[in-house]
C-alpha cells in the first residue's frame, strides 16, 4: 500500500523523507516533486528498481531514464568528464531546469535503458528532491505520469496514474512552473540542444557562445 506525505507540514516533511530513502534502498518507487513537474524515482544503482519504473510508466527501454543527483560531486562520479563547456553551464544553470547529456564513466554498473553510453544529469531547484538525493545518492527519475499522458503537477496527479506501483508520495504541493528542463547534449564537438525548455537558448549562449539548434549553430554573433 502506498504512503503519502505532505512535505508542507514539517513533521510529516521528515518523515516522508526517512520514509522514502528507505524505500529507495529497497528498491522501491518513489514520487518527489521537482521545479518543473512531479517525478517517479527509483534507485540508480539498481538494475531491477529501473526496470519497474519504466513499467510503471509503461515505458520502453528506448527512452533511457534521466538521473538527478543532489550535488556536483555526485555528477563529477558519474560521467567521463563535463567537456568544456559542462562546468560553466553548471555554475550558471544548477540547481535549475538544464539537463545535460554526458558520455557515462564507463567503471559504473547500472542500467538506466538503451543509453548508448551517455547519461542525462540535472540537479533540481527544490528543496524535498536535493534533501532526499542527498540521502540516497544519485537517483534514476522521469516525470510521474504514464507514458503518452500529461506530465502530473501535483502527486495527487501522480497517484491516479501510478497508484500502488509507488511506495512513497511525497506532496510538495502544486508545480509552480511545469515547464520541462532544457536539455543539451555536451557528447558532441559543439553543444546541441535537444529539446527547448524553461531555460532559453539565448541565456545558454550567453555562458557558453556556441549551441547547436536544428537550425545549425547559433552564437551571440
């Protein structure tokens, strides 16, 4: 049966959070919110706790699931390197709604989906996600909804969606924005935006000078 928390209340916030790290060692699912939407949340590490969550969404291993870690260190561990570029965006972007594609440290021993060996990395601006990943380490997390439906703003959202496949809710309250994160891939020569989002490409140039679109590179000349 599933347990929800409304991490408004300073009581049950902590709770929920003790509640949820244990839950994630376990191998369970969990629901957090996020500074763009709600996320399903599941172990990094553990192959078979990934593979429920894209079962829970319905998902294919197609889309590889996205990771969020709660510090830049924990990013650091988790990729070759940043490139040139990765630790400026970093400085000017994190915590906040920028994903960024990294070629993954091949030592690593998990199983996120068809990756190819890359790995997309962000830390959210919210303080019930960085105080849970700061507990469980780095997090594999995609928003909480079934495949193909709304992306889900508030957990009771997440819940009638998700229902029993999650152990944990934890209610942060209605998304104030849910408008997704820009992600941009650092893997190629110059960065490439994949999808646009709350971050725009002109604040993106304005750090790094160069990214590519689909329209080919853009700079601030």
């Amino acid at each position: 049966m599933s347990r929800s928390y409304d991490c408004t209340d300073p009581e049950q916030r902590a709770a929920g959070l003790t509640d949820a790290a244990s839950a994630v060692r376990r191998g369970e699912l969990v629901v957090l919110p996020t500074d763009t939407v709600y996320g399903i949340g599941a172990d990094a590490f553990t192959p078979a706790a990934v593979a429920s969550l894209l079962e829970a969404k319905g998902r294919g291993r197609d889309m590889p699931v996205p990771v969020l870690v709660g510090t830049v260190r924990a990013a650091n561990a988790l990729v070759e390197n940043l490139g040139p570029y990765g630790q400026d965006l970093i400085d000017a972007f994190w915590p906040g709604p920028l994903t960024l594609i990294c070629r993954v440290n091949r030592s690593l021993s998990w199983d996120l989906g068809d990756s190819k060996g890359t790995v997309a990395l962000r830390m959210p601006l919210h303080s019930v996600a960085l105080d849970l990943l700061k507990e469980t380490g780095p997090m594999a997390v995609s928003s909480a909804n079934r495949s193909g439906a709304p992306a889900a703003t508030t957990a009771g959202d997440a819940e009638k969606q998700l229902g029993d496949s999650v152990s944990i809710y934890l209610d942060g309250g209605p998304c104030d924005d849910n408008t997704p994160s820009t992600i941009l891939d650092l893997t190629t020569a110059v960065p490439r935006l994949l999808r646009r989002g709350a971050i725009s490409v002109e604040k993106l140039r304005g750090v790094i000078g160069y990214v590519a679109t689909d329209g080919g590179s853009e700079s601030d000349g």
